[in-house]
C-alpha cells in the first residue's frame, strides 16, 4: 500500500512539472520579443562592449541604414542567457518582436544576436536580405570572424568585424545591381533613339527644299516691304517667333547640403517591419 501511495505521489508531482512546463512554454510567442524595447540599434545587456566600441558600432549601424538603397537596418542584442530556450527560436522572437527592418515592402534587415553565458549565437537573417546573406556565407563569416575572436575573449573586435563583413558583402551586392539596371537602363534608352541613316536622308530631301523655299519667300516679301515703306529694323526679324529652350535656373534646388538637416545621430527607432522567416545561422563558441 504504501508503495503504491509512493509511486502515485511520484506520479503526480511528474504531471505538475509536466503541465508547468506546458504553461510557461505557451507563454513563449516567436512573434513576441522577450525583451524590452530597444533604446539603440545595439542592446549589451552583459556589458561586454566598452563605451566608445558601443557608440563607434551605433553610429557605424545608423550611417550604413542611411547609405544604402533599400535602406538596410541591422542590430546586435547581447543576453547572459535565453534561459534554456532554443537561441534561434529566442532570437527570431527578438528580430519580429523589434520590428528590425522597414515596413514598406523592401525591408532588408539582420540581427546578430548573442547569448553569452550560453556560449553561442545567431545571426537571423531577414527575407530581404537572404539573397545578398545567404545562410551558409552568414555561417562562414560568424566561424571566420567571431568565434576565433570570442575564444580570445576579444568580444568587441569578434562583433564589430562581424558586422562590417555583413556591411562589405550587402554593400557590394548593391552596388552590382544598381550598376547592372543603370547599364540596361541606358541600353534600352540608346536603343530607342537609335535612327536609321534612310530615315534622315528622307528628312533632308523632302524637308531642306521646303525650308529654302519659304526663306526665300521670306527674303522677297522684305525687299518688297522696303520698296514700298522704307526700311525699318524691325523687318531684320525672322517670320517665325523665336523658342527660348531651357527651364532656366532656381534657387529652390531639389537638392540640400547636409547641414540642411542631416542627423545621423538620430536613430529614432527600427522601422517596424519584423519580416523574418527563419534566415540565418548560428553555432557556438
């Protein structure tokens, strides 16, 4: 009898747990970050970046949203732990729960996300984005440049030499697509001015005799006119109105220098988009 209380007990204290489990699990929303909103594009909530590497990579972040077309957010979260959670499911909660990235339909974004006292990251590429990062170079860059550096415990130079590997690799993908859409841009403009050596020649036979004929009509009428009133200055003007081509100049240019209200500083925030399906990778270190 007593045996059997015993397992009974053991029984019921294993469905606790079990059911414990199951309500702090559904409690937990990939849609959802488990943590705060952000305050900066970089979040250390271990403290493992000194101030001035901090400021530098922030600014750094802000320039290259600003330079590049589609503008390209990226952001870095440092966590002591997710807490026995799965770092990809954790940090994908992160990436949609910020917002990282633009709502407009081109909304490339990136977070390099790191668990510290776990020992382990994750980059969550953004759908955007996983064209120009695709998960085995974001796997090569991490191996390459983060983990050598974190196993010396030099934390900043790991992340910072991370992050401008990403910038190197998206800032020469942009730059081949737009030079290649500029180059059919201009073949296509060419190709549709393009005039046939026939088609001019038609031009000048047919219009060249009409237009030294009207000239001449021209010239007679005005040497008659002088006949008969005299000369004036006035005759010296040609018989068709002249055209002044050209908009002229504006002092409303469309374009502004940068003291006109640039402010790189001003981070004001991601931009809300969120669109994350599961790019990326991550390992340990």
């Amino acid at each position: 009898m007593k045996l059997f209380l015993k397992i009974l007990s053991l029984k019921i204290i294993c469905l606790l747990l079990l059911v414990g489990t199951a309500l702090s699990q559904s409690d937990f929303s990939i849609d959802k970050s488990p943590l705060p909103p952000p305050t900066s594009p970089v979040m250390d909530y271990v403290g493992i970046l000194d101030e001035a590497t901090k400021k530098s990579l922030e600014k750094r972040i802000i320039e290259f949203r600003d330079s590049t077309n589609p503008s390209v957010e990226i952001a870095v979260c440092i966590v002591p732990t997710t807490g026995g959670r799965d770092i990809f499911e954790y940090s994908l909660a992160v990436a949609r729960g910020w917002g990282i990235g633009s709502k407009e339909d081109d909304n490339p974004s990136l977070l390099l996300f790191i668990a510290f006292n776990d020992r382990k990251y994750f980059t969550q590429i953004s759908r955007d984005l996983e064209d120009e990062l695709p998960d085995s170079l974001v796997g090569q860059i991490q191996r390459q440049k983060l983990v050598p550096a974190f196993r010396q415990q030099n934390y900043s130079k790991g992340i910072v030499d991370t992050i401008e590997a990403y910038m190197a690799v998206i800032k020469s993908k942009q730059s081949g697509q737009v030079n290649l859409t500029q180059e059919r841009k201009q073949e296509k403009h060419q190709s549709s001015f393009r005039i046939s050596p026939s088609l001019i020649a038609f031009f000048v036979c047919t219009f060249l005799p009409l237009i030294f004929f009207l000239l001449s009509l021209a010239s007679a009428s005005r040497g008659y006119s002088k006949k008969r009133r005299g000369y004036r200055k006035s005759d010296d003007l040609p018989p068709f109105p002249i055209i002044f081509w050209g908009g002229g100049s504006s002092s409303g240019s469309a374009w502004s220098d940068s003291d006109g209200g640039s402010s790189w500083g001003d981070w004001g925030g991601f931009g809300g988009g969120g669109d994350f399906g599961g790019g990326g990778a991550g390992g340990d270190w």
